[in-house]
C-alpha cells in the first residue's frame, strides 16, 4: 500500500546515472543524488523525485532558465510585437467605437482612468 507522505529517511538516493554523468573537470562544482518516489507515494501519470545536493555544490550543469526569464532576444522581440499589435489593431480601434459611441461620457471617462495598468 502506498502513503501520501514519506519519511525522506525512508528514501533511498542514488548517484547520478552514468549517461548523464558531469565531466571529471566539472566534478568539483557539481554532486547530486536522486530518488524517485512517485511510486512511493501512489503515483500513476506523474515521476515524482527528490534531488540531494549537498552544501557548496550545484545538481545540474547544463540546465538554465534563461528562457524563462525573458533573456532572449527573439522572445523579447516577440513580446514588444505583440503588445504593439495589441495597442493599434485592438485598444486603438475599441476607444474610437467607444468614443463615437458615448461621446463626452466616454472622453471624461478616459480622462479618470489610466489606459495602461
């Protein structure tokens, strides 16, 4: 039977496979153990596993969140088109429909508001 929750003392952590083993020049920076534990705690669809990294070290050398963090400049680029295309083919014609629409009511209101948060 499986429990929702495990001791990590219960838990027991390999080393790193060896296809995926870090560089001899690197090892100095770099240690990890794994343990899966997704079938630990009843897992069907989803690998669940704990990484040990002791003090001082890092797990994984060639894992970055550059993506993530906006520093690319295709992803930048695509961000700045986007909020352009958004701003002229979208909020540009809405405020005029509005604006023809309401007339007065609309430009006091605009006048209150800021357009962007």
């Amino acid at each position: 039977m499986t429990k929702p929750v495990v001791n990590i003392a219960d838990i027991e952590f390999q080393p790193r496979a060896a296809s995926v083993a870090v560089p001899a020049t690197s090892s100095e920076r770099f240690e990890a153990k794994f343990a899966r534990i997704g079938s630990l705690v009843g897992a069907k669809q989803l690998g669940y596993n704990i990484t040990a990294v002791p003090p001082g070290k890092r797990a994984f050398p060639r894992h970055s969140h550059r993506v993530n963090e906006g520093q690319q400049p295709w992803l930048l680029a695509t961000l700045v088109g986007a909020v352009v295309l958004i701003h002229y083919v979208v909020i540009r014609r809405e405020e005029q429909y509005l604006e023809q629409r309401f007339r007065a009511e609309y430009l006091d209101y605009m006048a209150s508001v800021r357009r962007w948060l």
